[in-house]
C-alpha cells in the first residue's frame, strides 16, 4: 500500500500496489476529467508528480508518446490512468484544473 495525496483538495488515500493514479482519483471521489476513460487514447488525465516518483511505474513509450503531443509538459508530468503504484511510497499529485489537449 502507498499513502496517495491529491491535491488541491488535499485528499489523502491508501492505494493498493497494482492500482494506477487515476484508480486512486477515483477511488478518493475527486472529480477529474477523463475523455478516454483510462486507455491513453487522450490527454485529459495529465497530473503532475508532487513527490514520490521512485513509487510509481516507469514511463512506457505509450504514454511517452502521449506526453509528447502536451503543451506544458515537465518532468514531473504523467498520465494517471498508465502511472501504477508500485509500493509503500508516499505519493503526492497534483490535478490540472483543466482537460489538457483531448
């Protein structure tokens, strides 16, 4: 399990190893746009990365790929629904207020 914290709203929830960001955003009831419904068919599910990073899965050429067609992209940038929590990290995101390119 790792501690998931989702801000702005400040919402924190244990999340199972196995389960992706946006199964976590879900599961915290936070409201956060998803046009594909999780298949990195968009770009509506980009988050960035607070803390904790080393706690997810790396980054596949799938959403490498997705990533790329992003305006504001950084380093910290993911896609919630491909990031999957790998262990007991503490895990800090932050949520876009906007659909970011679907």
């Amino acid at each position: 399990m790792s501690i998931v914290t989702i801000m702005p709203s400040g919402k924190t929830i244990d999340v199972a190893t196995g389960a992706t960001l946006l199964d976590a955003i879900r599961a915290a009831e936070v409201e956060f746009p998803q046009a594909c419904g999780g298949k990195t068919g968009c770009s509506s599910c980009h988050i960035f990365v607070q803390e904790g990073r080393k706690g997810l899965s790396k980054i596949a050429r799938e959403e490498n790929d997705k990533l790329d067609t992003i305006v504001g992209v950084g380093a910290k940038s993911r896609l919630a629904c491909q990031a999957t929590v790998l262990g007991t990290e503490t895990i800090k995101i932050e949520l876009l207020s906007f659909a970011s390119g679907f």
